[in-house]
C-alpha cells in the first residue's frame, strides 16, 4: 500500500513538474524594438563617408563649417547673425569701459567731478558705471565662447542623426485589451503602440 501511494505521489509530482516546464515554453516576451537600427524598408544608402569627428574639426577651425557639411545651410546666417551681435556688445562694452575708466582715473587724480557727454559725474559714479560696462562686456564675451561651443555640438548632433529614421509612416495607436500575465491570469490594461 505505502508503495502504490509512494509511486502515485512521484507520478503526480512528475505531471505538475512537466505542467510548468510547459507553460514556460509557451511564454515568448514581448519583442524590443530598436529605434537605433535602420528601417530595412528605407530606400537611402548609409553615408559612410560622412563623420562627426569631421564635422566637429570643420565648425571648430570656422564657425558654420560644420553646418554646411551637414548641408544645414539655413543655420548659417543664424549662426553668424548671433556671434556679430554680440561682437557688436562686446566693442560697444569695450568702447564705454575704456571712456568712464579714463574719466574714473582722472577724476581720482583731480578729486573733482568729471562732465562726460554733458553729464556731471564724481568719482564713486564713474566707479560703478566702470564696473558695470566690464561685467557686461566679460558677460559678452561669455556668450560669445557659448555660440562658438554651441556651433561645435550643433555640427556635431547633426552628424550623429544625418541617418536617423524620422519617415512619415509613424503610427500612434492607443487600445484597450486583455492581456496574459506571466501567471497566464488574464489582466485588463490599456496599451499605447507606436510602429514605424
């Protein structure tokens, strides 16, 4: 008896070993989707020739190089538009800075007041309106070096994504469904697809 029930016990235990093993055959993941990879539909060839390293080189020796090489030509004119107006700051800046410093010097030589442009001014205001017209030219000159690297990473981005897939076929769908669990406990949710 105790060995009828041992061998129907093992037969059981094998049943439900072999349910499991089954069930984990049958469940597939849901499959990734690179967005990296090419669309094998797109018709294009890959420009091998084309290079960010190229790309940085040539906006980095002239601004707006690297622009034209990734036939970005319309950022050309936006590109120089920013950097002479603020050439156009930092002389204006430089120009005021060198006239109230001039004016500051000789007013703290003469400890008298100093008439610039028609205005009377003594030495503590030509101090502040120095100091002013330096911190905006430094600013300038700031934002300056801040176009001239912006245009370095512009050329660069675009180089990176001239063979990034942005097609017209994109699709957004949003659907309601019933979907297996890993338990196979079926579980309501709301799915968002994007398929291109």
């Amino acid at each position: 008896m105790r060995l009828l029930l041992s061998l129907i016990a093992i037969l059981l235990s094998i049943n439900i070993a072999q349910a499991q093993v089954k069930k984990q055959i049958y469940y597939t993941p849901p499959k990734l989707i690179d967005s990296t990879q090419k669309d094998p539909k797109s018709k294009a060839p890959k420009d091998t020739t084309h290079s960010p390293k190229k790309a940085a080189i040539r906006s980095t020796i002239l601004p707006g190089w690297g622009q034209a090489y990734n036939h970005k030509y319309w950022k050309i004119p936006v590109l120089y538009g920013g950097m002479g107006l603020t050439g156009f700051f930092i002389f204006n800046n430089y120009t005021n800075y060198q006239k109230y410093r001039k004016a500051y010097f000789t007013a703290s030589a003469s400890q008298s007041t100093v008439h610039i442009d028609g205005n009377t001014y003594n030495k503590e205001q030509l101090f502040l309106i120095k100091d002013y017209y330096r911190r905006n030219m430094d600013l300038s000159v700031v934002i300056l070096a801040g176009i001239y690297a912006l245009n370095i990473i512009d050329a660069i981005v675009d180089a990176h994504l001239r063979d990034f897939n942005i097609s017209k076929d994109l699709k957004t769908s949003i659907g309601i469904g019933i979907d297996p669990t890993y338990t196979y406990a079926y579980t309501p949710s709301v799915k968002l697809c994007i398929s291109w």
